[in-house]
C-alpha cells in the first residue's frame, strides 16, 4: 500500500497529549474554513512513501514515542 505524505514530523508535542511520531498526509478536497495544513490541500503535491517505509521512519523513534518510556511522576 502507498501513500502520498507532505511531511513528517518526529517528536510532536503540539497535537495531543505526549510525544508521538506525526505523519501529514497530502492531498485534501474537504478545504475546512479553520485548516491549520491548507499547504496539504494539493493534490498533486507530496512524496510517495510505501507502508514500510513509513514504518521504517517511525521504528527509528520508538524509543522516545513508546508509553513505557514515560514518566508520569
Ligand atoms: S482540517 Fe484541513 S486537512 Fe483536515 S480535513 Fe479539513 S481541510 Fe482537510
């Protein structure tokens, strides 16, 4: 399976509680008023990335994005 991607984003902190490994697809036809992302709107734009290799990008930060790795002290 392939995806068109418009970024990644490896330590995001602003989207939600913790750290997690943020991917932005590319390609919307929705155009929401209040689109924080209207650069993924094209959809013509973006790179084209394969499950696994997606999966490759995000296995690399799985030691700062796993729960375990949390302190909730
Ligand atoms: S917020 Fe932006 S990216 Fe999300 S569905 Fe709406 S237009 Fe698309």
């Amino acid at each position: 399976m392939n995806g068109k991607i418009h970024s990644f984003e490896s330590l995001g902190a602003v989207d939600g509680p913790g750290i997690r490994f943020v991917i932005f697809m590319q390609g919307c036809a929705l155009k929401c008023e209040y689109c924080q992302n209207r650069d993924t709107w094209n959809l013509h734009g973006g790179i084209e990335y394969s499950a696994d290799e997606v999966l490759e990008k995000i296995l690399k930060y799985k030691n700062y994005i796993m729960p375990h790795r949390r302190c909730y002290h």
